[in-house]
C-alpha cells in the first residue's frame, strides 16, 4: 500500500507541475527570467527581462549586464532573443540611459547576432545577417514614438528573433568611480496583430567623390516609389565629418514636400517628422547630403572608415499590414536633373556648437578610437549594402525542382510576389518547327491544351492558380505589368498578347497570327516583353528573324522602333543578333536587352532608344539568354552552353547595375543548367531560373537568407538538450499567445492521468498477486520506467514527441526530404537528341540557336 501512495504522490506532483504552468503567466515569464543571464545587482530594474502585462502584452528588458567601459568612444553590444517562438509587435520604447555617460544607443532586431557572450566589443559587428535598426536614442533627441496601431512585426516566419543593443559611451569620466553601467531600453510588445506594421527605408549614395579643398558638394539620391502606400512619421540622418546638412523629400507632380532635414553633427537620433508625410506609387523619394572637402588633401569617397564618407537618410514608416514591407533601400539617383529644383534650404548647412560637436564625435577626434567607433556604424548598418557583396546559392529545400512542366519560357512575379511560370505543355521547339521563312510547321497540333501559365508559392512551390489553356503554340517571353496584366509572346503564332490574371481571352493581341513579318503590324518570333510603370509604354524585342525593339502605347499602337542587324566583325551598339531578354530599369529610366547571340548587355533609353552602354564580359561565353533588375542596383543574368572547345561554362551572374561588375556566380547544386531559359529576382534579392531543356526552375537565395531558414527550421524542431528550457518557452508561447483557458488544460490534463492511475493500480494489483510482497518492489521499479520516459531526460513536464517516438507505430516520415534523385536529362531514344530541345544548329561557325 505504500508503494500506491507513493506513486499517486508522485503523479500528484507532476500533474500539478504541469497546471501550475498554465495558472498565470507571471510564473511563465519568472521561469524564463531564471534562465536568463544574471545581472549586476547594480542594476536596477534589470533583474526580471520578461514582465506579464496580460495574457496577450509583456514587457521586455533589453539592459547592458552591468559593464564599465576602459576608454572614450566605446561601443558595446549585447543580444536578447526574443522569449517567443510565434508573431509579436514592438509597440513601444522606453529608454533608460543618461546624457552623461551614454552618447547613444541603437537597438537592432536580426536572426543572428554576431557574438553569443554576454556582451561585446561591436567592433566584432552587431549582427551576422541583416539587420534593421528598430530604435535609436542619443543624448538631447527626443524619444522614438510608434503612433497608435503601428507596431515593429517580430519573430513568426518572417521577423528577427533577437534584439542586439549598441550604446556608444562617449566620455567615460562619468565612470571614475568603477561603476557598472546598465543602459538599455524596455520594449512593449503585443501579440495582438497590429493593423499598421511599420518599417526601415533606407536612401543612400553609394558613389560620391568629394575633391580635396572643394567647398560643396552635393550628394543626391533619388528613386521612384513602386509599392503600395506608407506614411512617414521619423526620420534620421547619418554622414561622417565633412557632412553639414541631410535633407530628404517626397516629390509628387513636381511639388517638394519635406521629409525631414537636420545636421548630421548633431545626435543622430530618429527625429519624428513634423508633419506627417504619405507616399503613394510613383512619387519620388529624394535626398540630398551637403559636403565640403576643406582640410583634405586627397579625394574622400564612400566607404566604412573614418577618413570615408557616407551619405544615408533613413525614413520609419508604416503600412497596412496586408501590404506591409519592413525594409527597403534607395542607392540611386533616378533623375538628376530634378535636383535643379530642389529647395535651397537643402542646400544650407545648419551651424552646430562647438560643444555639440565634441559631444557627438567623442574627446579623441583624431586617435584611432575614433576610426574604430565610425567604422562600426558602417558595420552596423551599412557594410552589407556598401560592398553587395554577397553569395547566393540553391535554395535546396525548395520543391520546385518536382513540378511536371513543358519547355520553361518565361518567368515573372507577381505583386504578390508568387513565381509565375510560362511553359510549352506537351508542345516543343525542334528543328522541324519552322520553314526557311519563319513560318511555323506543326500548325495541325493545334494550340497547347494544357494550362500554360502556373502561379507558385514562392516557398512552397504549391499550386495557387493556372491558366492559358488552348491559347498558346509556342510561348517564350513572360512580363507583369503594374496593373498585374500578362504580357506574353508566342514565336509560331509571332504575336503578343496581354491577358488578365484571371481572363481566359486576351485584353490586347499584337501581330498577325501564324503570319511572320517586320512592319509595323507585324513581328517574326518575339521574345519578351517590357512594360514601362510609369507611362504604360511597352517594349517588345522581336526577335528571332528580326532585330530590333518596337514601343508601342499602353493601348497597343505603333510609336518607334530601333536596331538593326549586326554587320561583319564586332557588333556595334544598337545592333541585334537576337535580342532575347527585356529588363527595364525604371530607377534609371533604361531598357536592358539580353543581346544573345552577341553574349551581351546593351541598355538603352526609356521613350528615346538612345544607347546607354554595353556590358560584356568574357565569362559570359558566345552567348547571353536573360537579364533581371532586382531594386537595390543588382542585375541578374544566366549564359548559354559553351561551344565545344571554349571553356566559359553555363551559369548565372550577378552584377552592380552601376558599374557592370560581377559580384558573383551561381550554379544549381540539384541537377545542372543545361539550357538556362529566363531568370527573375525579387526584391529581397531571392533569384529564379527557368530551362527549357531541364524543363524545371531552380530557386536561388543569399546564402545569409539560406543560414536564416536553416535557423528557423532548426528552433522550430531542435534537439532538447534542455528539455526545462524548452517546455518553459513552449508555456510561454501558449500563455502569452492563446490564452487557452484553464478548465480546458485540466480536463485535458486529468484524462490520460486518470489512465495511467488505473494502468498502475492494476499492475499493482497484478505483480501483488503473482509476486507477493517482491511485487511492491518491482512496482516502484516500473513506474519509475513509465514516469522517466514520460518526462524526457531532463525532467520538469510530459515529452510525449519522446515518449510516442520510442515506440513501432510512430513514424517521421512525412518530415523527411523528399528524394530529388534522378536523371538531368530527358532523351528522346529515337534519334538521340534532347526531346525537349529548343533547335540549335551545330557550330563552326554556329547559327543562332532558338530558345
């Protein structure tokens, strides 16, 4: 009998371990401040991080643990991760620092900080990837306030999981005394959604030379809005020494309206904008820093240093959340010839006092402390932008590689940014498709009968939506226009067409059908299609057997065309040997062509065909299929197959917009490009590739984004080498979140306990009867078994994964990667040759092939 009174004292007590973990989520939150990291007692405040404010608020406690700087102009970071798993929103910011020993602090929300101590020297860096600036305070800024409904978006899919804190400690005589420091903010978050989510745009030169002894220079920075509204309510300005004045604008039907404008001398806070300020697509977001290189004796530019300069105009806002992007970046200058107009107080250098200065730049100007501490602002904010340099690899997780397509044309996203994908069905283009005059052969097929256009999860790769059926031959070139309309062309009907998402006929049809020619109604195999977003002028590259690019009205008439051939020796500008591939740039009013067959870039003017520039480089091969602008400044390309005896292998290149260089390579690591169709970037620099050959897309993502993913994965099924810790995060996640009730938990609770009392009652009754008094002893043995297993190693609460886990019928299987091996290449085993090939005639010296 004392065996049973044990064992039901023993269910007693974990049963009631496991509701009091529901009973109020203060217990929660003081469970998960013992995990924490302790803090000097002279901290006040600091020693519980997470504080209830309900079953949906709590507060956290983002405080330097108790530090004493050694010298002047020292900066020191420290992380805390966010205490939930699932979707949060900061609210609110309450600073705790003083002016006399604090300069300024930066509060960043990343996926990775730099260093897991304590707390480090931020010459290390402040965060591994990405990061955004959520808050900064310094000494006589006001406060950073978020208006009512708007909120920082946290944690979830989508949001940083950790806070990194930066404080600046100018003048350290403050701590003479020895003192240990625990400046810091407190953060008021929500789990309520928030309707507003608010965001980081980021305007900044990338490019500016400023002369030895010249007395101004103007740095400007312009690009077009393209997203959906967002409403501006703080801004901050960020220069080196020689800046004396940041000004930032919204420009709408010529009219400037004044975002913000301060001395980047004084406190570099976010200052809120005085009166409030909306951005609505196509206004112009402007900027302009004023230098002077009086006491240089070499030019100054751009870079991370001290003895650089930089240029940024930061601007917080927020949107609706169904639209909501928290971060974008402006590093170009659209249109100079605005600046003319600019107001003249952005010209006007606003006077600081000397001891505002010596405040703002520290006692040691000129040591090399300084250099250090300007360096890391760069490191924190602006280093990943600066050198775009960066690596993208295979997304390998993703699916997409599995789809069951034809021959893949065409590639664009949508505004929800969903990959589009353009496709021949059962349809193929081979060396019997078309006659000596472009007419095309196979006309008896009749038009593809299966869907032609399929809308994907950009993550999944799931099926959202698909159309096109019974309108295509041939389809090759995919563009969306800002309405979300389908520009697409087919190369044996020699049309274009635009279609409604949802339209199963088209709005507008360019061209005769099945009637190859080259005047103005006419074109002879188009490849793709551009539309300008701005006036709605479209841009058509035909093609194949022509060489030029027609623009056309948003309604489909006739304005201009330019190109011809390419004569005899090296191809001049303006000249075509297929233009295969449209990128129009609307920052820089340009048209990119991939000129194929000449291996090169040519960019051109929007609404004037002026030739721009050429860019080329060897590593391109004889051959160059697409080009992508992603905003930001990066161009996105993919080659062709190099010729036999040339070395130049078939990948995708990554380049700066501005200066034409590559930045990087890419290839799949899943199968290998074999005809690389048609490439498209997002805006978050996320790259897909289409073949027509391999007849699949391959998802390309900055190995920094990868790293993320992986971290995501990883938290949302770790190993438990804590098993407490773990427990008290998932309490936390359904107390602070749910608030599930307490009478449902119990009754939940009581069942399997009531089971298992019965199970053990019996086993009891059963080993008393066979054993005797041996049995008592063998009971307290197995139910010690039974509770272990159900508690999991560490202790502290039910494992069931672990317990469920150990026997036959539980299975992980559908959690496993899906197989994705198998052959890269389909053969027609008739007459040896690639079934699904677009014609290429054998070189030397080779034809153009199609595609």
């Amino acid at each position: 009998m004392a065996g049973l009174i044990n064992n039901l004292l023993i269910l007693f007590l974990v049963f009631q371990n496991n509701c009091l973990g529901f009973r109020s989520p203060l217990s929660v939150f003081k469970r998960y401040k013992d995990a924490t990291r302790s803090l000097s007692s002279e901290c006040l405040g600091s020693d519980r991080p997470v504080i209830s404010l309900g079953l949906s608020d709590f507060a956290l406690d983002i405080r330097m643990p108790g530090v004493t700087p050694k010298q002047s102009d020292t900066y020191l970071c420290m992380s805390v991760s966010l205490p939930v798993d699932d979707e949060a929103y900061v609210v609110d910011f309450k600073p705790h620092a003083s002016m006399d020993t604090v300069h300024h602090m930066l509060l960043f929300g990343c996926n990775e900080p730099s260093s897991a101590e304590n707390y480090w020297d931020c010459d290390e860096g402040t965060c591994k990837d990405k990061s955004n600036i959520l808050y900064a305070w310094a000494r006589n800024a006001p406060p950073t306030r978020l208006p009512k409904g708007v909120g920082f978006r946290v944690g979830g899919e989508t949001g940083g999981k950790f806070f990194v804190l930066q404080v600046h400690y100018g003048d350290i005589s403050a701590f003479r005394d020895k003192h240990k420091d625990c400046s810091g903010v407190t953060l008021h978050l929500t789990h309520q959604k928030q309707p507003l989510i608010a965001g980081m745009y980021l305007m900044m030169s990338v490019s500016t030379v400023i002369p030895p002894g010249e007395k101004v220079v103007d740095a400007d920075i312009a690009c077009h809005y393209k997203r959906f509204p967002m409403h501006l309510f703080a801004y901050r300005v960020h220069t080196h020494r020689l800046g004396k004045v940041v000004s930032g604008y919204r420009v709408r039907n010529g009219q400037w309206t004044l975002i913000g404008r301060q001395s980047p001398q004084l406190p570099q806070a976010f200052y809120p904008v005085e009166h409030p300020v909306d951005v609505s697509y196509d206004d112009i977001l402007a900027a302009r820093c004023v230098f002077s290189g009086e006491g240089r004796t070499t030019e100054t530019h751009i870079g991370g240093t001290a003895n650089d300069e930089m240029c940024n105009f930061y601007i917080m806002y927020y949107m609706e959340a169904k639209h909501a992007v928290s971060y974008m970046t402006c590093t170009q200058n659209a249109n100079p010839e605005m600046f003319r107009n600019i107001p003249q107080e952005a010209n006007i250098p606003i006077p600081v006092k000397p001891d505002m200065l010596k405040m703002t730049h520290g006692h040691h100007e000129e040591t090399k402390d300084t250099d250090k501490s300007s360096l890391q602002l760069s490191k924190g904010e602006e280093e990943e932008i600066l050198d775009q340099d960066f690596h993208i690899e295979e997304a390998v997780e993703w699916p997409g590689l599995d789809l069951k397509l034809g021959q893949v044309s065409g590639l664009a996203l949508d505004h929800e940014n969903n990959l589009v994908v353009f496709h021949r069905g059962d349809h193929v283009w081979d060396e019997n498709s078309f006659d000596s005059k472009f007419v095309y052969q196979q006309r008896g097929l009749g038009p593809i009968e299966q869907n032609t256009i399929f809308v994907l999860n950009p993550s999944t790769a799931k099926l959202l939506h698909s159309t096109g059926k019974s309108l295509f031959y041939l389809p090759h070139g995919l563009s969306i226009d800002k309405n979300g309309n389908y520009w697409l062309t087919d190369v044996a009907l020699h049309q274009v067409f635009k279609l409604g998402a949802d339209a199963k006929e088209p709005l507008l049809t360019l061209g005769v059908a099945l009637q190859p020619g080259s005047d103005k109604n006419h074109f002879c195999q188009p490849t793709d299609v551009a539309v300008d977003p701005i006036t709605g002028s479209v841009y058509v590259s035909d093609g194949y057997c022509n060489s030029r690019i027609i623009q056309f009205s948003p309604n489909g008439l006739y304005i201009m065309q330019w190109g011809e051939e390419t004569s005899l020796g090296r191809a001049r500008p303006g000249q075509f040997n297929i233009p295969h591939s449209l990128a129009l740039i609307p920052d820089f009013s340009q048209l990119c062509v991939a000129d194929r067959e000449n291996g090169r870039i040519q960019c051109f003017r929007l609404g004037t065909g002026e030739f721009v520039r050429e860019i080329k480089h060897k590593s391109f091969g004889r051959e160059l299929f697409a080009v992508s602008y992603a905003p930001g400044g990066l161009l996105f390309a993919v080659n062709g197959m190099p010729y036999p005896g040339e070395a130049e292998p078939v990948q995708g290149f990554v380049m700066n917009f501005s200066t034409g260089e590559i930045i990087d390579t890419f290839i799949p690591l899943r199968k290998s490009f074999e005809m690389p169709h048609d490439v498209v970037a997002s805006e978050d620099k996320t790259v897909f590739v289409g073949d027509v050959h391999a007849r699949t897309v391959w998802k390309f993502a900055s190995t920094e984004k990868l790293e993320t993913v992986v971290e995501a994965r990883l938290k949302n099924n770790p190993e438990p080498t804590d098993p407490l810790k773990k427990q008290e995060k998932q309490h936390l996640v359904r107390q602070a979140s749910t608030g599930v009730s307490f009478v449902l938990i119990t009754t939940l609770l009581i069942i399997p306990v009531v089971v298992l009392l019965a199970i053990l009652v019996f086993i009891r009754w059963r080993k008393t009867t066979v054993y005797g008094a041996d049995g008592e002893h063998k009971l307290d043995s197995n139910s010690s078994r039974v509770l272990g297993r159900l508690r999991g190693k560490g202790g502290g609460g039910l494992n069931l994964g672990n317990f469920f886990a150990s026997h036959k019928g539980y299975s992980r299987k559908g959690f496993d990667r899906l197989s994705t091996e198998g052959s890269d290449q389909e053969k027609d085993e008739d007459d040896g040759t690639d079934s699904e090939e677009e014609y290429s005639a054998p070189p030397p010296p080779p034809a153009p092939s199609s595609s």
